[in-house]
C-alpha cells in the first residue's frame, strides 16, 4: 500500500475510504495537495476532498501503474 506523500504526476491510482472507492489521475501538485481528475466521472477536485474525514479502517491507496514500492 502507498502513502499519499509518493503519487506521481500523471499516474493512475485508486483509493477506498469509507467505502467509497476512486480511480483517479494525479494532474498537479499543489503546495500541499494534489489536483486530481476521477477518470470515470472526469471530475477534477483536490485529493484533500477524499479525506477531510480521516482516514477509515478500509483505507486502502493502489497505484495502478503497477510501479508500487
């Protein structure tokens, strides 16, 4: 499993939390967040937005790519 801190611009990555599981793309990084785009509604928001509430006890963060470390 990864840590938020490793994504990577233009990789692929699905993340559970609180039962709520997204596939997205990291476009850009901020300051201290990452813009992303859900690549099945293509809808861009700030990762921030997946985890104002904490992280859940299904957390789960899976890079897509393949390229986990």
């Amino acid at each position: 499993m990864l840590c938020i801190d490793n994504l990577r611009k233009g990789y692929t990555y699905q993340i559970t939390n609180h039962r709520e599981q997204i596939t997205f793309e990291v476009i850009d990084f901020t300051e201290n967040d990452y813009l992303v785009k859900n690549t099945t509604t293509l809808e861009v928001f700030n990762l921030k937005e997946i985890i104002q509430y904490g992280l859940g006890n299904d957390y789960k963060l899976i890079d897509l790519e393949g390229n986990e470390k």
